[in-house]
C-alpha cells in the first residue's frame, strides 16, 4: 500500500486531523487479509465535537452565494480528478472492487454528479411566487451522513455534493469496512479550500458512531446509505428528535426478458449488471426473469457468458470479479449459496466453496442458480455477491407480480422487442428506477426506492431538493 493512504486515518473535525474513542478499528485489505490501516473508533464524543463544528460552520457556509458553492463543488471534483490513480487504487485495496472498475466506475460516478449538481445550482428554482407568497428554498442545515463500504468515493460524494450546494454542513461516518477513501476526499476538500467545519469526518461503528450521529439532536437532517436492518434503526434513534431522515437502503431487483427480446443482449447486459462489482451494487439485477418456453436456451446463453468473468487478485487489469469486500461478507454469501442448493435451486455455474487456486483471501465463485422458484431465499432475500437466480414465468402478468413480490423496490430492467413494450412493463413495476433495453445510468436523474429499499431520493435536481427546507413568507 502506498505510505499516502497510511497517513489519511484520522477523525477530520473542524478542518483539522484529531483521534479519539474506543481504540481503533483495523481496516482489512480482502485481497489477501493484510491490514492496511487502522481508523479510530469514535463515538457519542467525536461524533458532538464534529456537529458543534459543523454547526458553527453552518452560519456562515449557508450565506455564500450559491454560484460560489457550486464552484467549490468543482473544485473539490478536480481534487478527485488530480489523485483518480490514488483513489482508485485506495477504493480496490480496501474493498477489493477490479482495479479497472475503480478507475472507470467508482471514480467515473462521482464525477459525473458533482459535475451534474454543480451545474444545476445555476437555473434552480431557489425562489418562487405563489400567490402574495415568495417561497424561498434554504439549506436543511447540518447533515449526519452515513454511508455503506460498495462505492466508497460515490456513496459519500452523492450526499457531500448536494448538501454543499444547498448551503448545508456536513458530519460524515464512513464505513468502517472502507474509510480510507473518505479520509482523502476530507483532504482534497481542505486543499480545494473548503472553510473548517463545512465537512468533518467521525469513524467508528455504526451503533457507536452511527446512531450517535442519528441520535444527535444538533444534526437537522440525516441522509443514510446502507442496509435495510441499519436504516430502520437509524430511523428510530432519529424520530427522538424529529429530523428528517432520507435513506437509501437494499434490493431485489428483476430484469424481465419478454418473450420478443434480443436474448443475446439481454443476457450479456443483465449478467453484466448483476456482476459488476462482485455483486455487490444495491441496483444489481438479481433476478432474471424469462417466458417459460426460453428458460434453458437463455439459461445456457448465461453459462457461457459467465467465462468471461475472470476471479482474482483485483489489482490485476483483466480480473472481473475480486474477493468479496471482507471475509464477513465473503462467509454470509457463500451461506446464500448453500441456501439455493438445500431449496432445490439448480446450479447451472458455480457453487458454495471457492474458487480453484484462491484458497486465501474473501473470494467467492461466481453462481447461476436456473429454475428458482420466488418463493426461495435465494429469490427473495439481498446477497450482495455475484449470484444470479433465473425464474422461468408463464406470462407477463405473472412477470411483473413475481418481480413486485419482494420487500424491496429499488431498480429493475425489462427487455423487450420495442421500447412501448419495455415502458408498458416497466411502469407496472413497483420499483424506484427501471432501465429498458440496456438504457444507460443518467447521473441527473432522481436515484432511490420504493417499499423498503427506502425513502428520499439522491441525484440530480431531486437530490438537491433532499437537502432544502422551504420557507413562505407572506407579502
Ligand atoms: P450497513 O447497513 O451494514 O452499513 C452502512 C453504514 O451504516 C455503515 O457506515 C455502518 O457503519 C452504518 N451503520 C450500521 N449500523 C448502524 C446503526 N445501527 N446506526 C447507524 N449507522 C449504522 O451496509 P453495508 O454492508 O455497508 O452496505 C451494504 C448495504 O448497503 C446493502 O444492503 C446495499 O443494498 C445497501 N446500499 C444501498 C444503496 C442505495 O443507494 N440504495 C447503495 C449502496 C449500498
């Protein structure tokens, strides 16, 4: 590991490094077990010194003009841009993400929508009449931001971006599986000229500094990325003091292929989608479902498309898929795997033990499970690994009443032979986003779940609004 990333593991509070809490939490590379640093466990303590900060901050970060927030926010994205290699390569070793998916897609999100919040600043509608009414949009005030270990860099520029543009002040608690990353991006804020205070940095645990932050009643707003367990806990500690909270939570997703679909491109884009990131992306298109009468052809479609997905040592350019983000995480999908096996789900690739010659290190095979039932676990309960359940359907009402029969509706995929048909299902689907034929990630358009996969909405024009109170004064 580069001697850099040794020196980024302190807490951040009001624009200066500082330690604190209950020891230290080590941070594991998944590769091969080594530790790579070790953060802070912060709690109740750091997390008041952080807020008191912000909130200090607040007064006079709220009242910059708003086309000077924005700036700042690019500024802050060419930081990112400056030190991409470093950052990449910090994100592949503490979660294990493929070097060339670091540098494409978890550097290639953030600054797609730093760049897309920055511009909105400028033609949003940050005042309006209405009536003898000017309603006017302000800053929520001081955010707790808690984020998950998938896209380290993405999941905390998603929140930090907005908030600064809203005029809002920051209090972020990383993961604690993968804090190095938020560490540097603290630093490139300081280097780009963020006042003390606008962004601090607290690490520790979740139900330490987790729920503290949650729980704190100088936090006006909390904005939550993770699981489904964590964000209604977060929900509670937070109605003690009536924030609002916003949370982006877990999913289930189904990509069904209608019966006149380019099967080929189908196959190849929905594994693809399930796979990226070893599974573990909250959108991932878990289930694949398909007519009856095309279950094996597509099925055998899937087996050989899966060659391509090359296990190994993520720092390698040609590997596909590296370890799970931890050895905890590499145990509870293997665990799902087994599950498959014991309800009857057929193993067309793959299976519950490691993959050949990756004895050591949190790797998983990669799995294909045909002719799943949506009754299974497999079928109903989130993974977050590389394994993908087919369910063969009988017709397109038995379709969409399988893909909504989950307790998530976070995103979800229809192929079909023309683009009316696609959208016809994908409106009857109960999920926050829906891609037809493979149509592209837009980074300004509204991001979130429907049922438990959440509440709010990041990204974009809706994203910044998450972030915003709305005042009538009467004239
Ligand atoms: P997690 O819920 O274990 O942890 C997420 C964050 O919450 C971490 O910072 C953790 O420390 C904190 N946390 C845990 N318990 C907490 C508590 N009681 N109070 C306050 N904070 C707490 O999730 P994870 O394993 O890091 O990430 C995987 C999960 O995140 C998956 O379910 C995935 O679907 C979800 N996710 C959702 C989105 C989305 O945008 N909807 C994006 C990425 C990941």
């Amino acid at each position: 590991m580069s001697a850099s990333i040794g020196t980024l593991t302190d807490h951040w509070i009001d624009g200066a490094r500082t330690g604190g809490g209950a020891g230290s939490i080590e941070v594991v590379n998944p590769a091969d077990g080594s530790v790579l640093a070790e953060v802070p466990r912060g709690g109740a303590a750091e997390v008041d010194a952080a807020v008191l900060a912000a909130r200090q901050a607040f007064v006079s970060w709220s009242r910059v003009p708003v086309a000077d927030r924005a700036a700042m926010v690019l500024r802050i994205r060419e930081g990112i841009k400056n030190r991409h290699e470093e950052l990449a390569r910090s994100i592949t070793a503490e979660m294990g993400s493929p070097i060339a998916f670091a540098r494409s897609v978890q550097l290639g999100m953030p600054m797609a929508t730093s760049k897309g919040v920055a511009a909105l600043a400028e033609d949003f509608a940050w005042s309006e009449e209405i009536g003898n009414s000017l309603v006017v949009r302000e800053p929520a005030g001081v955010v707790g931001a808690i984020t998950p270990w998938n896209y380290p860099l993405h999941q905390v520029v998603a929140k930090v971006a907005p908030a600064l543009v809203a005029g809002c002040t920051v209090v972020l608690k990383p993961s604690e599986v993968a804090p190095l990353t938020a560490g540097m991006l603290a630093e490139i804020t300081a280097e780009a000229g963020l006042p003390a205070g606008v962004l601090n940095v607290v690490h520790g645990t979740g139900p330490e500094a987790g729920e503290a932050l949650a729980a704190h009643p100088g936090v006006d707003m909390v904005s939550f990325t993770g699981s489904v367990g964590a964000g209604r806990r977060v929900q509670e500690v937070a109605a003690g003091t009536i924030k609002r909270v916003a949370l982006e939570l877990g999913g289930k997703s189904a990509n069904i292929v209608l019966d006149d679909a380019d099967l080929t491109k189908a196959v190849k884009v929905g594994l693809g989608n399930c796979f990226i990131n070893g599974g573990q992306t909250c959108t991932a298109w878990t289930r694949l479902l398909v007519p009856e009468s095309l279950h094996d052809q597509v099925v055998e479609q899937l087996v050989a498309a899966s060659a391509k997905y090359t296990v190994g040592d993520p720092t390698d350019e040609s590997t596909r898929i590296g370890p799970m983000s931890s050895e905890t995480q590499r145990s509870r999908v293997e665990s799902y795997i087994a599950r498959g096996v014991e309800e009857g789900a057929e193993l067309a690739v793959g299976g519950p033990s490691r993959p050949d010659g990756l004895d050591t290190g949190a790797y998983v095979r990669p799995t294909i499970f045909s002719g799943v039932r949506p009754d299974m676990t497999i079928a109903q309960e989130e993974i977050f690994g590389p394994v993908l359940s087919v369910l063969p359907y009988s017709d397109v009402d038995e379709a969409v009443s399988i893909a909504n029969n989950t307790i998530y509706g976070l995103a979800g995929a229809v192929f079909a032979g023309t683009q009316e048909r696609g959208v016809e299902v994908a409106r009857r689907m109960r999920t926050g986003q829906v891609d037809v034929n493979g149509g592209a990630f837009n980074p300004l358009a509204p991001f979130g779940g429907y049922k438990q996969s959440g509440t709010g909405r990041e990204l974009g024009r809706y994203g910044l609004e998450e972030f915003l109170e709305v005042k009538s004064i009467q004239l």
